[in-house]
C-alpha cells in the first residue's frame, strides 16, 4: 500500500495509540514517503538552515528526490530504503545521510542515525509534487 491512504491509516494509528513510540520500518516508510513531497519542520541549527523553517522534500517513485531549503537552496540526490530508515545520496550537499522515522501520538519525528538528534518533525504530506522540484 502506497501513498495517501497509507499516510491518513498511519496518522489516524498514532492518533488512537497511546504516547508510544514506533519507529516505522520500510514498508511504512515506503507507503508514506514514495511518490510524495513531506513538508518538513526542521529546528534552527541543522546544516543549510541556521533558523529552521519548513522545507518541503519530494521523494519519487523512481527514486529521484528534491528539497527546497528556507535559504533557496535546491537539492537534488536520490533515496533509497532500509530496513528501518531511508537514506539520501544529495548530489549538492550531504550523501549517505539516513534518517528514522518515530511515529508518537499524532506526529512524525526525524532522527539521525544514531537516534539521539531529532532531525524535524513531518508537518504534512501531499501527494505528487506540487513544489515543481
């Protein structure tokens, strides 16, 4: 299961679940990110967004993706998935940079690689890529 209805069953899951953690796994991560830009909250400090903002992410079908940073900055790369993370090779900027997924009560975090450094929170997910990236 792919796309939206995937995104709306796991949103309305973390609603009805207590305030327990999951970190998603593939599948999940598959039906929630491929084929669809997730506008991204990202605090200030994280690297080529020294205030934070939101910044939308497209991750294609095809494996190609695209971010647009509060600073203008594009960047292109493609993603791939893990067991249990996704990881983006940024032709721009960083490659190998993977990052988990936390499903809690009615939100999405971002987490790097080793779990400690909350990387942002997913704001919301549109279908397609209504940015043009």
């Amino acid at each position: 299961m792919k796309g939206p209805l995937m995104a709306t069953m796991l949103l309305a899951a973390g609603a009805q679940a207590a305030s327990a953690e999951t970190r998603l796994d593939a599948a999940q991560m598959d039906g929630l990110l491929t084929g669809n830009t997730v506008y991204i909250s990202i605090p200030p400090g994280a690297p080529g967004m020294p205030d934070g903002g939101i910044a939308p992410f497209k991750f294609g079908g095809n494996g190609s993706a695209a971010a647009k940073l509060p600073t203008g900055l594009t960047l292109v790369g493609t993603w791939s998935l893990g067991d249990d993370r996704y990881c983006v090779d940024w032709e721009n900027g960083p490659k190998n940079s993977c990052t988990y997924l936390i499903k809690t009560e009615g939100s999405i975090a971002m987490y790097d690689p080793d779990g400690t450094a909350e990387r942002g929170m997913i704001e919301r997910i549109v279908p397609g890529n209504p940015e043009g990236l």
